[in-house]
C-alpha cells in the first residue's frame, strides 16, 4: 500500500522549521554576536532549503492535480506558507542584518510572488474553461 500525503501535510511538516527560525531569532538579545549569527545562519539555511523543497513540491502537487481549482488551491496555500515566513523574517531582518536574513527574505519574497502567479493563471485558467464562445466567433458547422 503507497501512502497517502496531501500537500497541507507537507506544509505541516515545513512550518515547524519557520516557528525554530523565530524562536532562535528570538532567543539572542544582540543578533550581532558570533555566537547568535551562527545559531541564526544555521536556521536561515534550514528555512531556505524548506521553502525551496515545499515549493517544488507543490509544482508537482498542482501538475497532478485534477481540476485547475485544485491546482490554484495548492498555489494559494504555497503562498500563504511563503507570507508566514516573510512576517517572521520581517521581525528578525534588522536584529540580524549580516546573517543571511535579507537575502532569505528576498528569495522567499520571489517564491511568494512566482506562488501567487500561478495561483492567478490557474483561476483564470479554470474561468476560461466554463466561457461560452461568442456566437459568430468560430465558424458554423453545418
């Protein structure tokens, strides 16, 4: 038997990683110690690596999916995942300026945008498909 994973399982598993960025962000009074920026670093990497595996994943949820709703549902919830990360990378971004936090912030603000793309298209894909044709646009068929 092939188990079942839903893509909200994935995110499940990925938003752990965003709560152990905040809360290590928040452990250090002065972001500018060695010994914080390191700490901090670590989780950076973590969370990037997450973001960029979630996000393939989700292609290949919203490839497989069987109606271009269920496609944009999976876009919506991979941009929603993206915005947790980007508010909690907000809060930490000035404490932490030279461990990997803007740069982490810019690249999963390009994720949420490429996210929220697709999330459009398939919408306007999905109400493409229910238009009926303006009668005289296509010739009659006899």
């Amino acid at each position: 038997m092939e188990p079942c994973l839903s893509f909200a399982d994935v995110l499940a598993v990925g938003r752990p990683r965003i709560a152990e960025l905040e809360r290590i962000g928040n452990m250090f009074s002065d972001g500018e110690l060695a010994e914080a920026c390191a700490a901090f670093s670590h989780e950076v990497g973590v969370v990037e690596g997450t973001v960029v595996q979630t996000y393939g994943i989700a292609a290949t949820f919203a490839r497989k999916a069987e109606d271009l709703r269920d496609a944009a549902d999976v876009w919506k919830k991979m941009s929603q995942f993206c915005q947790a990360a980007l508010e909690v990378l907000s809060r930490l971004k000035d404490k932490y300026p030279r461990c990997g936090t803007t740069e982490l912030y810019d690249r999963v603000l390009d994720y949420k945008l490429a996210a929220d793309k697709r999330h459009e298209g398939a919408i306007k894909e999905a109400e493409c498909q229910t238009m009926d044709f303006p009668k005289g646009l296509l010739p009659e068929l006899s």
